[in-house]
C-alpha cells in the first residue's frame, strides 16, 4: 500500500526517460479535499495567471524577482514560456514539473529541481498554493507527495528546500513533512527586489521509514483515497497550516 510500502534505490545514472516523469502521484485526502499531483498542462494558464496575479501581495514577498511588472510576468504569453522551459528542463533530466491538483482543479505548483543523480542523489522542492485553499492542508499534502515521488519514483536520497526565516506558514509546512533546520545562507536569492537570507532544511530518505504521506497519515493530516472517515473530519482547517 502507498502509505506504508518504502521502495529505496540505490543512486542511479541517468539514462533514457527521466525517471519519474511525467510527475503522476496517487492521490490522498485533506480537509480541504482530494489532493494529488500531475503533469502541467497548456490549460492550467488561465488559473495560473488568475491566481498568481490575485495573490501577488502574498507571493511577491517571498519568490524570486520577476522582469517587468507583476502582471506582465504572469500573462497567458509568461504562462506558455513557462510551460515550456519546465518541459525542456524535464526532458533534460534536472527538474520535475507539477501542477498541485485539487479535487480535480489546478490549485497550484510544485517543482524538484536541480535532480542530481548518482553519488549526491537530490533535488531541491518548490511550491506554491493559490490563498482560496490554504488552512486546509493542501500544500503539506502537495509537499509529502513530492518528497515521497523523489525518494520512491525517482531514486534520491535528499530533497532540500530555503525558506525565508519570516515565513512562518512554509517553515511549519516543511517541518509538519520532517524538514529540519540545517543553517542559513546569507542573501543567496535575489526576492521582490533585494537578496535575502534564506533558512536550508533537508530530509533524507532514512528520515521517513514510511514516507512523508505515511508520517502525515499517522499523525491524522491525511487520508488515503476512499478510507472511511467522516464530514466533521472534512470541515476540520488544521490553525496555521496551508
């Protein structure tokens, strides 16, 4: 079964398809509903653009500097370039692309990049979720998910993330999937226009015996699909979590 059967490789060299790619993951419930991960498509632009332009005051404050304006950034035209450089970055074998499915709807964006296979064996992770669903443990999902893909589908050994020291929600994120804290890097990513300190968490494989879902499922944040539970468990917003 998902939750409890670990499947670690050996660190593998890369030849042939990427492994692990395109991004499919099983998918498991939260409070918030059915949470999985899949391939980015072409027709997630419309919600891409909406939701990140909607949310650019949450956003901004905390990714990568952005050419031009906001807007521009995150236009239909941004939204193909964008679909297209992930793909050939995955067809190139050092990034795996996913689009954050909630019951059925494109709610927002995970990526392992920098894979590295062989004697490092690891990847960082990225994420974000569209506000409408956060408090409902969509992005701790979104996250395990990711971590149990690149130890179990892809073969490495360490997934690895910054988060900024102010960003109280990612950091318990993070830390909820078994992230811990590793050091600081100082002014290593250039945000909403200034370089800023970033916090290093990582996690190996032999942290999770279970996996990162299994340690959520034992914990009570998920559900497999179609395991017996109740609507009061549904309802239920973990305080602080996204």
């Amino acid at each position: 079964m998902y939750l409890r059967d670990r499947l670690f490789r050996r660190p593998v060299a890369l030849a042939g398809p990427h492994p692990g790619w395109p991004l499919w993951t099983p998918a498991v419930d939260v409070p918030a509903g059915r949470v999985r991960l899949r391939p980015l498509t072409p027709a997630d632009g419309p919600l891409w653009s909406a939701y990140r332009v909607v949310d650019e005051h949450v956003l901004r404050p905390v990714e990568p500097t952005v050419d031009g304006s906001w807007a521009e950034a995150h236009s239909h035209r941004a939204w193909r370039a964008t679909v297209g450089s992930l793909r050939r970055m995955a067809l190139a074998g050092v990034a795996l692309p996913a689009a954050i499915d909630l019951d059925g709807r494109f709610i927002g964006q995970l990526t392992l990049g920098n894979v590295q296979h062989g004697a490092v064996g690891s990847c960082w992770i990225g994420y974000w979720v569209h506000s409408a669903a956060w408090n409902g443990g969509v992005a701790t999902a979104a996250v395990a998910l990711g971590v149990d893909h690149a130890f179990r589908d892809v073969g490495l050994h360490r997934v690895e993330a910054t988060v900024m020291e102010s960003n109280a929600a990612s950091r318990r994120v993070l830390a909820t999937c078994g992230f811990r804290e590793e050091g600081r890097l100082e002014r290593n990513l250039h945000i909403d226009g200034r370089w800023t300190d970033h916090l290093l968490v990582g996690v190996t494989a032999e942290e999770l015996p279970e996996g990162a879902v299994g340690r959520l499922h034992r914990a009570g944040r998920v559900r497999a699909t179609g395991e017996a539970g109740d609507a009061a468990w549904h309802r239920r917003r973990p305080g602080g979590e996204t």
